[in-house]
C-alpha cells in the first residue's frame, strides 16, 4: 500500500480549501456510554497470503447506529466486511459482537454481498432466499415450523416485499433485490446488518427505497455498516464516517471526520477535488481491483 500522502503536498490549494463539509449536522443519534457496542472490531487485520487486505482497523459500532465506510476501490472495504462476517481469517485483532466473540455470534451478523457476487439465476424464489436465514433457527434437515414462516412473511411485510414472494430471484430489479436481502437480515433477527455497495446500479426511486427500510432498521435498533461510493449520501445520512485505504484512515461522527483533509488522505493520488454549487465535496477515483 502506498502511504498516506498529505493532502498539501499533491494539491497545494486544500491548504486554504474551503471545506463546506464542516457545516453538515450530525444527526439525532443518542447513544449512551453505558451502552454494549453492537460490534467492535479491535486492531483487525486481514491478509491474502503476505499481501495485505486491510490493516488496523479499529471502531465500535452501536445499536441503531448507521455508518458508511468509505475508501476508493482495493481499499479493503469488501475484506473487512468478509472478516467481520467470518467468511475470512483474521490474521490479528478481534471482532466481538455484543461483548461476545464473534465466534460464537456470527449468526447475529448479516452480510448484503456485492450485486455482482450472488448467483442470480439460482433457482429460488423469495420465499425461499428469505427462509434460507432461518436455517440456524430451524436446525438442518428440519421443516421449518410456524414461527419460522411468520417470521419471514413478516420480514417481507416489513420491506414491502410479500406480494412477490414467489417470484425468482432473477427476475426482480434491482432495489428489490437488495430489499429481499434485508428481509434475510430481519427474519434472520440479525443485530448488526453489513451491506457491500448496496446502491450500485440502482436508480434514485430505488435507492430511496432502500433508504426508507434502513430507516425502519434504525427503529428496530439493527445497526446498520454500509460500503458506499455516493459520498454526498455518506455525508449527510450516516451517524459516523469509516474512512480506509488498507489501512484506517478516520472514524467519527460524519460532522467531526467528513472533511477535505481526510477525504485526501483516502483517496491518495486518485483523488480529485473541487467546489460546485453543491453542500458537500465531489471525490472521483481511479479503478483497481477490489480486495
């Protein structure tokens, strides 16, 4: 990984930038110290032989909290999630889930992988995509009992999502597809919900779908850790702000940490930046490839 560079010294004019991000609020959420983080993950870093995927990355995430983890492409994000959900190793640091090792609590974390990683001609409708989270509940060669079935056409009422319950998976849009994945969360009664790029691909009626059941989660306390390129979207409907490049670069509240500063330190030499007419700092990043 190259190191950071300071923004200064590749763009001169951010030493007098005027950094509108300053001015965003954050918003209303009240989180007491007393209160066990849904997730923390301590000193993680996670490595592809000697290559590293992500390094020191280190924050707490708390029930009904909503944060966006930011970082141009290779920066590592889809690594971490991967550790976070035990489909990778941890090669040092600790991932605890509600003050339990995540070990033993994977099953309270549910993962929204990217729209590109699932198989969409798998034969399967909704119905049975969401049922396929109750399998811990239900026990392996079992049939899944009353409470199960309630469970998922609840989490399909809740996403709005019931009436297509028998259709494949293949043959919805976008947005709803990503919808029938939060199902999974819900009847899966997950505590902490990972989606991988969620709103890649989808149009703005379906991204405001989306945005409307994240906030239904937020209600329900599911604390939510998106991946997310839309950085006027990170700035203005997230609790706090990942900011990474292999390695952390900020975490905070989006008030405290989305600024021009460390929007450089992430973005490296791939970063452009400019003032419009806009509240908020465009970013635009070269492609490479995705850990």
């Amino acid at each position: 990984m190259k190191p950071a560079i300071a923004p200064e010294e590749v763009y001169p004019e951010l030493a007098v930038y005027s950094d509108p991000i300053t001015t965003i609020e954050s918003l209303p959420m009240v989180v007491s110290e007393d209160v066990t983080p849904a997730i923390e993950v301590v000193n993680l870093t996670v490595r592809y032989g000697q290559v590293p995927g992500c390094e020191a990355i280190h924050f707490s995430a708390f029930p009904g909290e909503r944060i966006a983890v930011i970082g141009p492409n290779g920066a590592g994000k889809s690594t971490l999630f991967k550790a976070m959900v035990g489909l990778l190793p941890m090669y040092s640091g600790s991932i605890s889930v509600g003050g339990e090792s995540c070990a033993a609590s994977h099953f309270r974390v549910s993962y929204v992988p990217q729209h590109e990683s699932v198989d969409w001609k798998f034969p399967a409708n909704v119905w049975d995509v969401v049922m396929m989270s109750r399998t811990r509940h239900i026990g392996y060669f079992r049939a899944p009992r009353k409470a199960d079935r309630q469970a998922v056409r609840d989490a399909l009422e809740k996403v709005e999502m019931w009436h297509l319950r028998h259709r494949q998976i293949g043959q919805l849009s976008g947005g709803q597809r990503r919808r029938v994945f939060i199902a999974r969360a819900l009847a899966q009664k997950a505590a902490v919900l990972l989606m991988d790029e969620p709103f890649a691909g989808v149009d703005a009626s379906a991204e405001a779908e989306i945005m409307g059941v994240l906030d239904t989660l937020r209600e329900l306390k599911v604390t939510i850790i998106v991946s997310t390129h839309n950085l006027g979207q990170a700035a203005h409907h997230y609790d706090k702000v990942l900011m990474m490049n292999r390695q952390q670069i900020a975490f905070g509240p989006t008030a405290e940490v989305f600024n021009a500063k460390n929007l450089s330190r992430t973005f490296g030499g791939f970063l452009t930046v400019w003032q419009d007419q806009s509240p908020y700092t465009v970013i635009a990043d070269d492609s490479c490839h995705e850990c």
